[in-house]
C-alpha cells in the first residue's frame, strides 16, 4: 500500500478539498489486516483486536464503526506443559498449574528482585530475566519468543514485544489483584472488535474516502526522485502520476529502499539488506463442532508445537462462522529459507493436527477443510543495535520532504493497532 493514510480523512478531506489517491497492490485495502471469506465462515489474517489505549483513537473507531464495533470480553490462555495458564497471569492459577518447586522459585526470585538494584537490560532475555525472574520468564516467554523471531532473546531489542508482556511479574500480579491498578485495560481481556471481522476497519475507511479513489491490483514500482522530493510515482506496469504533492508510505522499508530511483547509496542499501522480517504461515482449519475454546486467543510456548498461537474469530464476533460451526487461525512463525519455508503444505498440517489431538483440543474427525494463507512482513525483528541501523536509513530518507513513513513495515517497529492508527492520527493533522 502506498498512500496517504485514509484514517480520519473522511471530514479533513471534505473540509479541505484535499484530493486522496490510495495504490494498493493486492486486490482489497488492509494489507496484513484483511478478512477472508471461505463459505460460511470469515476470519482475519492474524490475531487483530483494538485495545482502549488512545481516547480520540477510539472516538474515531467508533464514529467509523458505529454498532458495527463490539466490546468483548474474552481472555486468552497460555498452553504449556500439558497445563492451560491463564493470560494475563492469575495468582490463583498459576500456582495451581506450577509445580511446588517453581512456585517456591517464583516467590523466591520475586522477593530477591525486591532488594536488587536494577541496571539498564541490553536485550529482551535480559529485561524478562530483570522483571519476571528466570522461572516465570524461561516457562512463558523466553521459548515464545524464539518461536516467535526465530532467534535467541538475548539477540533482540528489549522493545521486541511492544507493551503486550507488562505486568507479568508477581508484585503487578499481586497489586492487581489487592488494589486493581493496573493501568493497562487490555490486561483484563477486554477489547473492541468489528462485527464484520477486522478487515471492515478498512473497509469503512476506504468507503470514506470513495472507491473512485482507491487503486486495487496497482502495486507501486518506483518513486522518481530529484534528491530531495519525490517527483512522480509509477506503478501498475508502467502507469505514471506525475503530480505528486505528498506521500505517505505504509510500505516495508526494504521495498521502499530498492524502489527508489535513483537509488540510494550502497551503505543504506547494505543496511536495508540486513534487516529482516519474520513471516507467517496461517493454517485455517473448518471445524464441525460450535466452538474450539472460550479464548480470545491460545499461545503455545513449548518446542514440540510448529505453531505459537491459535485464535478462533467466533470468540471475538458470532458472525464470523455459523452456529454449530466454528474455525481457528493457527499462526506458523518462519524466515525465508529456513526448515518451516520449505515444509510442504500437507506435512506441515499433519504435524498441527497430530498435535492438537494428541493434547485433547479436538477430534480429527470434527475438521471439514483446512487451507494455508501466507503473510509476509509480519514481524520485523528488533536485533539489538537496530536502533543505530535505522537512525542512518531514516537520516538519509528524511531528505525527500514530501515522503513520510507509517506502520509495522515503514517504520521497522513492533507497533500495535491503536499504536499504528495513533500515529496515523498525528500524522495527518501536521500535515494538513
């Protein structure tokens, strides 16, 4: 997608007059965060909710959504060692669910943690060692997270998991549970979530815009530039805008990088090279049974499951399947040309199921149809130092005054939705 940002355009714009021209290269608008329809069901291509976190963002959300939008209430859990964990982390269950050793670790570390001095984490092992303890953090996260990026912790950014892991640690958990303050309103399984399945978001958004405005199946293949703006846009197999005035890019910033012309000089390009993306695989299996679980979404820590997390879209909205019928999104975490990249389809699938009936989650016999979808650019992974990589990148594309960046991809940052739309915000208001 490359366009300028459509969230809160539709009143600016008709206030205005600001004409908007958004080139999407597939063939609907919201990138990673469609909805599919298969038959009778629908579902998202991940596991997307809105959290509560910004007031006029969500003011937004629902003057754009209206009752379309849906308050649910429906936590998640966390399946590891043959126990189903509560998430966020309850006292009371996760000290059903631990061995009596590990509780007594748990206390231990967490009273320790007490009377250390904290020094400042250089990577995510470290910061999950430093405010969860060793036992909480080897038993959820630090195997979560190797699934998840594909590399060791202690290699990534402390910023690796945005805000989703705060408050895990004993004294949050026991604050929470004395005081209730927490501040974070998510921590409670509460979200927002379109009737219609996440991708209505966007739809919505184009609609206000106006289809006429939109380009579906143009994916965009350079930017002209003369060093210091970008003078004309071509894309769709030869297709030219010439009048360009402002761009804002939702672009991986690879792609951006390598479509610019002239090209960049070869130390940016080097770096642009070196930054990569974690990819996701997502199997979405038809089940002949009313419902999976009650979770917002399952997470899978433990190395013998190929997957990390499952969500089934009934539990955020009962239009997504029918009624004696539900389906999960199992989400495969993989980097180009690594073991998973190259499994076949059907392997792939029997190492999933085998494992999910093995542990009891279903039957064989209740799975309609199964299919793959794949979704590239998931993650970017935050490697430690990345920061000092796109201070550089960012340096030299803040020479093109018309341009501007937004998004996980764009900005090489593990944003979440609320993050991403919060930005948006702020970012048309200084340009307009």
């Amino acid at each position: 997608m490359l366009a300028l940002q459509v969230w809160q355009l539709d009143t600016m714009q008709k206030k205005k007059n600001i004409p908007v021209k958004l080139y999407e290269s597939s063939n609907d608008v919201g990138g990673n965060c469609k909805t599919i329809t298969h038959g009778e069901f629908s579902f998202d291509t991940g596991a997307h909710r809105f959290h509560d976190k910004y007031d006029q963002v969500t003011f937004e959300i629902k003057n754009l959504l209206g009752d379309d939008l849906l308050h649910i209430n429906a936590p998640s859990q966390i399946f590891s060692q043959g126990h189903l964990i509560d998430f966020p982390l309850n006292l009371k269950n996760l000290f059903v669910n631990l061995e009596f050793r590990q509780i007594l670790k748990v206390v231990y570390e967490n009273c320790i943690k007490i009377l250390k001095i904290n020094h400042h984490p250089n990577n995510f092992q470290d910061l999950a060692y430093q405010i969860y303890g060793k036992t909480l953090a080897n038993t959820f996260l630090i195997n979560y997270t190797k699934k998840l990026w594909g590399q060791n912790p202690s290699t990534l950014e402390t910023t690796v998991s945005g805000d989703r892991l705060k408050n895990l640690d004993l004294s949050s958990i026991l604050s929470e549970l004395f005081f209730k303050s927490s501040k974070d309103k998510h921590l409670d399984g509460s979200f927002y979530y379109p009737k219609y399945g996440f991708g209505s978001i966007f739809s919505k958004m184009r609609d206000s815009i106006g289809s006429e405005n939109v380009e579906l199946n143009s994916p965009v293949e350079e930017l002209i530039h003369d060093g210091r703006k970008i003078m004309a846009i071509i894309y769709n197999n030869g297709k030219i805008v010439s009048d360009v005035e402002i761009i804002v890019n939702s672009l991986p910033i690879n792609i951006i990088m390598n479509i610019l012309n002239p090209s960049p000089p070869k130390d940016i390009l080097d770096i642009i090279d070196s930054l990569q993306y974690r990819s996701l695989k997502i199997c979405v299996c038809y089940l002949n049974k009313p419902y999976f679980s009650q979770n917002a979404s399952l997470y899978f820590p433990d190395k013998e499951f190929p997957f990390t997390r499952i969500y089934e879209p009934k539990n955020r909205s009962k239009k997504m399947a029918p009624n004696d019928k539900t389906c999960i999104v199992i989400e495969i975490p993989y980097t180009k040309g690594d073991k998973i990249s190259s499994q076949p389809q059907t392997k792939l699938y029997e190492d999933i199921i085998s494992k999910l009936v093995e542990n009891k989650f279903m039957n064989k016999d209740e799975i309609i149809d199964y299919n793959f979808f794949n979704m590239d650019y998931a993650y970017p992974v935050q490697e430690v130092d990345i920061e000092k990589k796109l201070k550089h990148v960012f340096s030299y594309l803040k020479r093109f005054n018309n341009m501007y960046h937004i998004g996980r991809g764009a900005e090489f940052k593990y944003f979440h939705t609320h993050n991403i739309l919060f930005n948006a915000h702020k970012l048309v208001r200084g340009i307009i």
